[in-house]
C-alpha cells in the first residue's frame, strides 16, 4: 500500500478517475513492479472530497480504480 501526497500523482489519480472525460484517462499502465504481488495507491482527489484507489495487479497493465467519498471531510 502506497499513500500519495503528491500533486502530481494525486493529479494523475484524479484525471484517471474523472468522471466527465471517461475516455481520456490518464496512461498508468506504464508502472512496472518486480518481485512484488500486486500494489495499491491510496490519495485525496478532488479537493479532498473523495479518496481514491488504484490496484495494480499485473506489471504494465492499467490498475483496477475506485473513488468514494472520503467521509472524515464531512
């Protein structure tokens, strides 16, 4: 598990998951990982309303994504 706080990788994490452009998603499937089963991303995205998730099972492959509301803003 990996938690960003990054502007640029939390930026990447919103655009993937941005729900207006879906077919304009950010490329992330360039990650490459050995030795290693499967990574997860965890980061704030969209001025912290929402937290969202990236599950990269398989090296260069495009990861698994979820938001949900990130409920200790309210």
């Amino acid at each position: 598990m990996v938690v960003l706080d990054v502007l640029n990788a939390l930026g990447q994490l919103e655009e993937a998951c941005e729900p207006d452009t879906p077919n304009s998603a950010a490329e992330l499937g360039g990650v490459e990982f050995s030795e290693v089963d499967e990574v997860w991303a965890l980061g704030k995205t969209f001025h912290g309303e929402r937290l969202t998730i990236a599950r990269f099972a398989n090296s260069g492959s495009q990861p698994e994504l979820l938001t949900v509301p990130n409920l200790r803003r309210r």
